[in-house]
C-alpha cells in the first residue's frame, strides 16, 4: 500500500529531532492549509542548501566552499587547533575574540544511548588533520556534558597516541554546559586556563 503525498510530508517532518507525530501532522496542516506559500519556499531552500553546503576540507564545518572563512583566513595561527562539537561552539568561541587558532568541528559528539558513535562523527579527519605538521596544540572544547566529557577523554586518547600535545577547556565552565550558552567570559577564562 503506497503512501499519499500527505503521510510522506508527515513522516518527513516527524524525522526532524525533537518533532513528535503530533507535531509533525501539525506542521504539515499548517504548512498546506494557511502557508502554501512558505510551504513552497522551505522547499526551495531545503534544495537550494542540499546543493550548495557541504563540510570544509579542513576542518568539517559546513561551508559553501573548499575552505570555510575561518580556514582559509591567513591571519588565523594555524598552531593551534580547537575541536568543538557544533558551528554554535565554534561561533561562541569565536565572539570571546580571545582565540586567534584555527578549528576543527565535530559536528555532535559520542551519545551511545542514542546510538551515536564516535566514527560517527568527523573525528576520523581530526587526527589526520592534526597531524598536518603545523599543529602544535590540540585545544578539546567539547561541552562539559556527560557525552561531551566522554568524546574529549576519547579523543585525547587517540591524540596522544599519536605524539600531539592536548589540552582541555579549563574547568571554570559549568558542568552539564553547551558551550554555546556559557557567557563569554566565562568561556575565554576557560580558554586560557586551559590545561
Ligand atoms: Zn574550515
């Protein structure tokens, strides 16, 4: 028995995180019956984005690019290499503008009761990446998340291993944070302190 158009829209958006069956119908309702128009957009750019967003050579963020803007920026010191878990993190990290290195983006992190594992994420080009022989510090920013933890003691292991110099945000960040939320001072103490 094949689907009507309706049920696939429906089941698209129930694949969404956090989208419920109910939600999704909603969505769905909303979207054919008072928003066609909307409805004809979030088409066009869900395509347009497939299309054109793809991950950084470099360091795995999303780009339109080879290189993103923060990669291919020569000022950037290319000694330093900070993994974080999302573009949100790198962006937090960012807006502190007390670091000058360069980033490597995870794109999530290790989060085994939802069945993310660690080659999941983009972590197999980290090492490869830190090992370019320019890098001299692998700075880990994941989140101080019970997962987050996990993905950094992970990495550093691998890291180690492998001769580079690793160090962790310092601990000044609150426990179970997003870096994405801890305000920016906060943020840069961690990143100097960082051991
Ligand atoms: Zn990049």
């Amino acid at each position: 028995m094949s689907q009507t158009a309706l049920e696939t829209l429906i089941d698209a958006l129930h694949r969404l995180p956090g989208v419920g069956v109910k939600s999704a119908q909603r969505m769905a309702f909303h979207l054919l019956q008072h928003d066609r128009q909307a409805a004809a957009e979030l088409a066009r750019a869900l395509d347009g984005a497939l299309t054109a967003v793809h991950h950084c050579a470099r360091c795995y963020t999303f780009t339109e690019g080879e290189l993103c803007p923060v990669c291919s920026d020569d000022a950037r010191d290319a000694r330093q290499l900070c993994v974080v878990e999302t573009p949100a993190d790198q962006a937090a990290l960012e807006r502190t503008g007390s670091y000058h290195g360069l980033y490597y983006v995870l794109m999530g992190r290790m989060s085994p009761l939802d069945g993310v594992a660690l080659s999941d994420l983009g972590s197999q080009g980290l090492v490869q990446r830190a090992l370019d022989g320019v890098v001299e510090e692998v700075i880990l920013a994941t989140s101080f998340t019970a997962e987050g933890e996990a993905t950094a003691h992970v990495l550093a292991q691998g890291l180690k291993s492998r001769g580079l110099k690793v160090t962790r945000l310092a601990r000044g960040v609150p426990a179970g944070s997003e870096l994405e939320y801890v305000d920016l001072s906060t943020i840069a103490h961690a990143l100097n302190d960082r051991r």
